[in-house]
C-alpha cells in the first residue's frame, strides 16, 4: 500500500493542475456549448463577400472555387448562377454571397475545439485530454484506499461511468 505522503503529493499535484487547467477547460466548456447549436444561427453573424473569380465557370466548378458549406446551385439562367448563399455572374467572374458565422473570438474557439491532425492546435487538445485522464487517475490516488471517501468516490465514478454509456448507447 502506498504511504499516506504519496497520496498528499497526488492531492498537491492534482490541486496545482487543476488550477491551471482551470482557464483550459473554461474555454473547452463555452466552445463545446457552441458546437451544440453549430446548425443554428445562434450567435452567428452574416458576412457578405465579393470576389472575381475566373469567367464562364459552371455550377458544379463554382462550389470547387467557393467550398461553401451546404453549397447547391437554385437557378442557371443563361449569364447567372443562383445559390443559396449569393449569385454568380458567368460573363464578368464577380460573385456576391453570404456566408453566417460566429466573431471572430468564439470562431476561434470553435475552431481550438474541432483541430485535427491538419492543425497545429491538435496537440493542445492531445495534452488537455492526457490531463484529464491524469485527474481521473489522481482523484483515486488523493485518498487512501480504506478510507470512506475513496469508496464512496468509486461508487459514484461506476454511476456516472454507467450513465455516460447509457447515454451514448441510447442518447444518439
């Protein structure tokens, strides 16, 4: 059994981490709230854009040189192309459209939280999610294993274990 200094130092280490991660997962919790209502206009603001783009191009080349998401063409008449966000003018290349998103900060946020590999931001989210699973390990570590907290923390963390799967079974 580990001495009672050892689980002091995992309460030392776990306090001083958290604190620090603290600011971390603040950010974490707003973006993540954000990304719930992602296909909603909540918080977002509409931004019109006007480009030159090459003459003559056709609907399906037109969402190539966009990448708008939900791109698809409404009308083709002749010198205009019609689309959900704008119009395109196939004899001068100027292109109107609209496109709705968060400011600037929270579009930053949003963006911290859904990095990939392709961003450098993915080793924030690779070393915030290697503390969170060091808190779930320090947390057990913080009491001595015969002391009643300790068994009344495992109970819990089985509860909520059981609860989040249930809810990935069946939530979605």
């Amino acid at each position: 059994m580990a001495s009672p200094k050892f689980h002091h130092s995992f309460r030392q280490y776990h306090r001083w981490i958290g604190f620090f991660l603290a600011g971390i997962m603040a950010v974490y919790a707003v973006s993540g709230v954000l990304l719930i209502f992602r296909n909603t206009e909540f918080l977002k603001f509409e931004t019109t854009y006007e480009r030159k783009l090459e003459t003559g191009l056709s609907g399906e080349g037109l969402g190539e040189q966009l990448r708008l998401k939900g791109f698809a063409v409404e009308d083709d008449n002749g010198d205009t192309i019609r689309f959900r966000q704008g119009q395109y003018n196939k004899q001068t290349g100027d292109v109107v459209y609209s496109v709705k998103d968060y400011p600037a900060p929270l579009a930053k946020m949003v963006k911290l939280h859904k990095a990939t590999t392709n961003s450098p931001l993915f080793f924030v989210n690779i070393a915030f999610g290697v503390s969170l699973l060091f808190f779930v390990i320090s947390a057990f570590l913080m009491f001595i294993p015969k002391a009643l907290p300790y068994k009344n923390g495992l109970k819990i963390a089985g509860i909520g274990f059981v609860f989040m799967v249930l809810m990935v079974l069946f939530g979605s």
